[in-house]
C-alpha cells in the first residue's frame, strides 16, 4: 500500500546528500513506491486541533547537486497524511518544541516519527541520565562550585551545552588547564541553560560510536574517528566513519535501552558510546545510516520502512 509521506525538514536544498539520514529515508520511501511531500517547519499553521501545511511534492535522487524536484505547494490538513517525518536538524530551541507541541495534535492519526512528545519530553543529553550506571560520571549544572567539586574528584573533563549538537562548543579541560576559568565566563555569558560536564574518556582517540536503533532493536553502527588534533569525532567535525562491530557490553546497552525507546515511540534512535560507556541518546534527527550503507553494514532505512510500513498496516 503506498503511503502519503510529509517530511518535515531543513530545506531539502540546504542538505548534504552524502550523510543526511532524511535523504536516505527519503530515497527508501521512493523506491517503495509512497508518495513524498516536503515541507519546512515555518510552514506549520494550527488552528484548533487542525494543523495545516503547505507540502510540495518532491522527487529525490541521489546525484549531488541535482538531488530533488520540487512541485507545485498545495495545502493539506496534515491529519489526512500516513506518515510525517519530523527530521529538521536542532538547535532543539523554542522553536523546535513549539513544533513538536503542534504536531502533536495530529499523532498518531498520522504517525509522527518519532513521537513528538517524546521527543520534546527526551532532550538527548538529560533522557540518557535515566540510564547513569551505563555512562561515565556526569553532572549536570552551571554553577561553578559543583563543577568544581566534580573537577576535583575526576581531574580531566568534557565541557558542553546541554542542547548543543553537531560537537558544537565541545571542549576538554584537563586537571590543571589555566584556560578553565575564562572557559567559564565564555559559557555562563553564552548559554543559559545548564551545561553537561563529563569524565574524559581517554580512548575516544579511538573513536565515538553511534549506534543505530530502530523500533528498540539494534540496526546498525559507524565508529566515528576524530580528526588529528581535534577532541570531537562528529563527522561534520572531521570525524572519519569506520567500519563497527559491537562489543558484548554495547549489544547490553542497546537491550537496556531497548523496551524504553519501544514504549516512548523513539522509532529511529542513535545512541553514542565511547570505550563502552553511553554518552548521549539522539532522538531528534540521529545521523548515520549513510554512513553505515556506505561502509557495507545494513541498510537502516530500509528497516525503519518495515517498521513504518508495519504500523500503518496494523
């Protein structure tokens, strides 16, 4: 059966084809046979319980520079769609959550993935403290003695915003760093929500790996290698994507992690785990799953069709 699909999204003209997982799962969606729409978040309009937009269909190849075609834009109640892929990139802003509280009003007649709700009530760097005895120590705060105390206790640490992304103001400060206060003035002016502080992980020189799940199971993995010089390993940093296996205590991770995504409606999940300890739960528009095709792994898109198609069957 073909489904209406609505994808919500950064302009599709704005994306880099080569590791942008909306493409991929645009490009699935496709080759299914399902009718593809493409709209912006701005474009969004709620009037009582009914949210309307103005779609565009679109065709999607994967040739770099001559990746889409637009048609015509007509608006629809977006109730009347199968399937809306929220997939705009963060910052997870004002403007991020009052979208998920609109779309909310149509899910799951249509099925939003992943469920907006959830998204908004599991930012990526607080919903994985429900897992703390699978990270490194963590604290969350902005209050210069308790990142003292934790600085004491743990020497070397990992700095950065609670709703940053992409590796985006992500430093190191080791035990006797002289940089530490300025750093502090530069964050406190900056940013006024907490920030996330961590327990340096030495062995992330041998990569950061994101691990994909989908509908609570395992789907595919990339370790992410960080640049010569450079603490972060986010490709759109520099991070060179290798080929992954999982070791015995990432495959418990993602079975703890697994019945909880499930129930929240996390449909595609991607999860980042350094030296086997979880760093964060990426549940707003996780990367990788060109990345893992591309090196040979599994083709993630097409299993989060099944599950789609699978849910909109049942």
């Amino acid at each position: 059966m073909a489904l209406k699909v609505a994808v919500q999204m950064d302009h599709i003209s704005s994306i880099n084809i080569a590791g942008d997982s909306a493409f991929a799962l645009m490009l699935e969606a496709q080759a299914r046979g399902h009718e593809l729409y493409h709209y912006t978040p701005d474009r969004l309009a709620m009037i009582g319980d009914n949210v309307f937009c103005a779609l565009e269909p679109v065709e999607v190849r994967d040739e770099k520079g001559n990746h889409f075609v637009l048609g015509e834009r007509q608006r629809a109640n977006l109730a009347d769609v199968d399937v809306v892929l929220m997939r705009q990139d963060p910052p997870f802003d004002l403007s991020y959550i009052a979208a998920t509280h609109i779309l909310e009003k149509i899910h799951p007649k249509a099925l939003v993935v992943n469920d907006p709700a959830q998204v908004r009530n599991a930012p990526e760097k607080l919903f994985v403290t429900e897992f703390s005895d699978l990270m490194p120590p963590t604290l969350i705060t902005r209050d210069k003695a308790e990142i003292d105390l934790f600085r004491a206790e743990y020497g070397d640490i990992v700095m950065k915003p609670l709703f940053g992304h992409g590796g985006a103001a992500v430093v190191r400060l080791t035990k006797d760093d002289l940089n530490y206060g300025s750093l502090y003035d530069i964050f406190a002016t900056t940013f006024r929500e907490p920030w996330v502080i961590q327990q340096f992980l030495p062995n992330v020189k041998h990569g950061d790996k994101r691990i994909l799940l989908v509908d609570g199971e395992f789907a595919g993995a990339v370790n992410r290698v960080p640049a010569a010089g450079d603490l972060r390993s986010n490709m759109v940093r520099g991070g060179a994507p290798t080929v992954a296996d999982l070791t015995k205590k990432e495959r418990e991770i993602c079975e703890r992690l697994g019945p909880s995504l499930r129930e929240k409606g996390l449909i595609l999940v991607g999860i980042d785990v350094i030296d086997d300890k979880l760093t964060e739960i990426n549940v707003t528009a996780p990367t990788g799953i060109r990345a893992v095709r591309k090196l040979g792994g599994p083709d993630v898109a097409a299993k989060v069709w099944d599950v789609l198609e699978a849910k909109r069957a049942g």
